[in-house]
C-alpha cells in the first residue's frame, strides 16, 4: 500500500512539474521506389492539474493509511 502510494504521489507531481505527457509520432508520408518520405511530429498530451493534484492526495492518503497499525 505504501509503494502504490508514494508511486502516485511521484507521478503526480511529475504531471504538476511537466503539464502533461509527450511524445513523438512517425508518418510515412511518400515512397518512391527504396526513397522513404517521413514526417516526425512532436505531441503532447495535457494533463490538468488539478488531476495532478488528486493524484498526489491519493497517494498521499494511500501511503499514510499503509503505514498505520492495524486495530490489535
């Protein structure tokens, strides 16, 4: 329970520090015989940072409650 929550609370506060995810894609546009045309784009997926946020409270509250003793 402690690892999921401090896993979180890591990814949350990557989200919070680079705003989203990015990432490259790769078209093949025209081929000419052995002659390759591509286009390379760079694009990102947004992440709201308020998502980022409840995902470190998560975590938070995950990795707390993991370290509580059980009731004996």
């Amino acid at each position: 329970m402690r690892i999921v929550g401090a896993l979180l609370v890591v990814l949350g506060l990557a989200a919070l520090l680079f705003g989203g995810i990015s990432y490259k894609k790769t078209e093949n546009v025209a081929q000419f015989g052995d002659f390759k045309m591509n286009v390379t784009e760079k694009k990102q997926v947004a992440i709201p940072p308020i998502l980022s946020g409840l995902v470190v409270l998560a975590g938070a509250a995950l990795f707390f409650a993991g370290s509580r003793k059980p009731p004996a």
